[in-house]
C-alpha cells in the first residue's frame, strides 16, 4: 500500500492491475484505459465482473470498510448508471482517509 494512502497515481496504478486480473483483455487491449473510462459502457464490464473486481481491490486492503456499493448511489439516493475508474479511485481514497483518520 502506498505510504501516502490517496496517492491517486498509485490507486489507479492498482485499480489497473485489478481490472486485469479480472478482465485481462480490456487492459491489454487496442483502446487505452483512461481515468474516465466507464466501467460498463466503455470496459464492457458485466455486474458479476465488477463484484470481482471490488473483491480484487478488497484483497489489496485488508481491514479497510469499502462499501463499494455506495459508488453506485449519490448522495441524495439516486442510483447512478455507470462509474468510471477515476470514481472507484476516489471511492478508495475517501475510504483510506477515512481509516488513516480513524
């Protein structure tokens, strides 16, 4: 885990490696993955597929609370169709603070 826990560069780094092991060809693939890609429409990735990513992301952080699905919900209750890894950074970065403040 990186020594400053919002490292955005560092998280993004690490939501990549997840992203790969769960889905290995959008990572590796012709488009480049950016900070705003959206995880269903532009990554293609299927609902069980994000539940193994949040898993992935859970092993790199044990001990830390990451209810991942409140990233799919503002903050006056709305669902949100879609997220993009840049959301899931700041989801993360947000939980980190909230353990390193803790």
């Amino acid at each position: 885990m990186p020594e400053n826990p919002c490292d955005q560069q560092s998280l993004f780094a690490q939501v990549l490696e997840c992203l790969r092991a769960v889905k290995p060809g959008v990572v590796d693939g012709f488009t480049p993955v950016r900070r705003d890609s959206l995880i269903g429409a532009e990554l293609n990735l299927q609902s069980i597929e994000f539940v193994r990513l949040a898993s992935q992301i859970q092993e790199r952080f044990p001990g830390v609370y990451l209810p991942f699905q409140d990233i799919f919900v503002t903050p006056d209750g709305n669902l949100v169709d879609d997220v993009s890894l840049q959301n899931v950074v700041d989801f993360l970065c947000g939980a980190l603070d909230g353990r390193a403040g803790g």
